[in-house]
C-alpha cells in the first residue's frame, strides 16, 4: 500500500512512501510536514541549559543583591555633592535587571527547548548581558557621587 503526500508548492507532484517503510521508521518525513517535527532532541543540549539556568538563577539573585550595596556609594554625599535621581537609577538598574534578564532568558530557553532548537546559548548570552548591564549601573552609580 501506498501513501501520498502533495509537496507545498510543485504544483501536481507529489511524494510517495510505502506503509512499509514508515513502519520500519523511515526518518524522511513528506516536505509538507513541519521542520519541528523532523528535529530530534539533542540530550547534552537539553542537560546543559537546564544545568545553566539553575545556575543563572543563582547568579540573576547575587547580581541582584549586590545591586543593593551599591546605594552604600551615597554614604558621604550631601545634597550638593551627589545626583540622588542618577544614584536612585543606577541602584535600581543594578537590582532589577538582573532579575528581568533571567527571567526573559529562561522563557526563551523554555520556548527552545519545546521547539527543539539549540538553547544552550542564551543562559550564556544572558550571564554576559547581566554582567554589561550591572557594570554599567555601577559606573552610573559612581558618577551620580562626586566626592
């Protein structure tokens, strides 16, 4: 017995796969069929980003913490001396984005991981976004105190 399957855009052609060979587990799949479903799980990929979203978890709440002691850098200011609008900003950019970061990040990793991409990447790119963003507060931080 014989299956046909019409390919999207070839107008009359179309594929042909015997029960047989589907059975046997024949891993081509009709052109019509969505690409996800063709992909197969890469298990070091899946080990691995889950393994670095435990771990961002974990550095997303130091980064974050850390943020807090930045608004010890106000210590010797007066209201002539120090921006408090700048310091305020640069403490809650440095509490927060880590926070929202990696909760974007693990989304992300999540959506990929279910359509069976390649996730491994983004706890990645998120450890190094955190660390741009945090550093960057900070210099906001110590230019709002001119001691």
């Amino acid at each position: 017995m014989t299956q046909v399957w019409p390919v999207a855009g070839w107008g009359s052609y179309s594929r042909t796969m015997s029960t047989e060979q589907s059975a046997v587990g024949d891993s081509s799949l009709p052109a019509g069929t969505s690409g996800a479903a063709a992909r197969t799980r890469r298990t070091w990929d899946l080990v691995l980003s889950i393994v670095l979203l435990v771990v961002l978890v974990g550095f997303g709440a130091i980064a974050a913490f850390a943020g807090a002691f930045l608004a010890f850098a106000s210590d010797p200011c007066t209201a002539q001396t120090c921006d408090y609008d700048l310091l305020n900003a640069g403490v809650l950019t440095a509490m927060l984005s880590p926070v929202v970061i990696a909760l974007i990040a693990i989304i992300v990793t999540v959506l990929l991981l279910v359509r069976r991409r390649l996730a491994f990447w983004v706890p990645l790119a998120a450890y190094a976004l955190i660390t741009a963003v945090w550093v960057t507060a900070a210099i906001v931080v110590s230019s709002a105190v001119e001691v």
